[in-house]
C-alpha cells in the first residue's frame, strides 16, 4: 500500500507528465517498428529505419526507468489521498492507476522480448498493449475532466500543481 502524502511533488508531477508526452510519442510513431520488423523478415533493406528503430527502444527503455523511478517515489515518498468519493468510483480510480503502472512496466519489456527473444509471441503481446493504452489514456482523460468541471473538485489541479491535496 501506498503512502500517503499532502500532494503530488514537482517531480512526481515533471515524472507524470514527462511519461505522457513520451508514451504518446511511441503511440504516433511506434508504427515503424512493425516496418522495421517487415524489412527484416522479407530481407528488405532495414537503414531508411534504423533511426526510427532506436529512437523507439530507446524511448522505451527511457519510460521503463522513468515509471520504475516514479513507482519508487510512490512507494517512499507516497501519494495523497483519493478525492472522497463513491467507494466504486475510487477504487476504480486506484485500479486504473495501477494498471497503468503495470503496462508502462510491461510494454517496455515486451518490446525488448521481442527484438530479442522471440518477435511472434512477445510482439503480439507487445502489438496489443496499443489499444489498452489508448483506452486507458481516454478513461484517465474523461475522469480527469469529469472531476475537473462536473464534481469540481481538486484531482486535476493536484496533477498540475505541487503540494495540492
């Protein structure tokens, strides 16, 4: 269980945001991999790619540590306090949380599976997480705004500002 704490830090906030612009960047430009990965198979000449190839795994391997580093922060230095509210509502906040944690954890490391252990079974796996993030993403976003401008209370702020509970 998490530790709680009278809001999120700057860097807990800078961690968060900087984990969305670079998750985001893997959603728009992560297709190439499967060009990539297209090129190989069919002997097709893979250097127009290369660039689009690292940028990818190493982008990934920036999140991976990013979300271990963030989860490590959780855990020490804690988290506030869920917005009261509907014991379903919260706890669906929470779940939605940790999901997230988890596909940050484990996109990474399919990925790298699949480049480098075995591209049918991990890169399915890897390949599917797309959608899930996308409808994470959407969820998160609408709970967001939803909190924000129908219940008008703090969730949103408290991720934009440092030390709002």
């Amino acid at each position: 269980m998490a530790r709680h704490s009278n809001g999120y830090t700057a860097l807990q906030l800078s961690l968060h945001w900087l984990i969305v612009l670079l998750v985001l960047f893997q959603l728009i430009f992560g297709e190439d991999m499967g060009r990539y990965n297209y090129y190989v198979r069919s002997g097709q000449d893979v250097a127009p790619l290369l660039t689009g190839y690292y940028l990818h795994i190493g982008v990934g391997l920036v999140i991976l540590a990013l979300t271990l580093f963030r989860l490590g922060l959780r855990l020490t230095v804690g988290v506030p306090s869920s917005v009261p509210g509907p014991a379903l509502q919260v706890k669906a906040g929470e779940a939605l949380h940790y999901l997230f944690y988890v596909l940050l954890i484990v996109t990474p490391i399919t990925g790298l599976l699949a480049q480098y252990v075995n591209m049918r079974t991990f890169g399915e796996v890897h390949a599917a997480n797309k959608p899930v993030f996308i409808v994470f993403i959407l969820v998160h976003a609408a709970a967001a705004l939803y909190h924000h401008f129908v219940l008008k209370d703090s969730t949103l702020r408290r991720m934009m500002v440092p030390g709002t509970h």
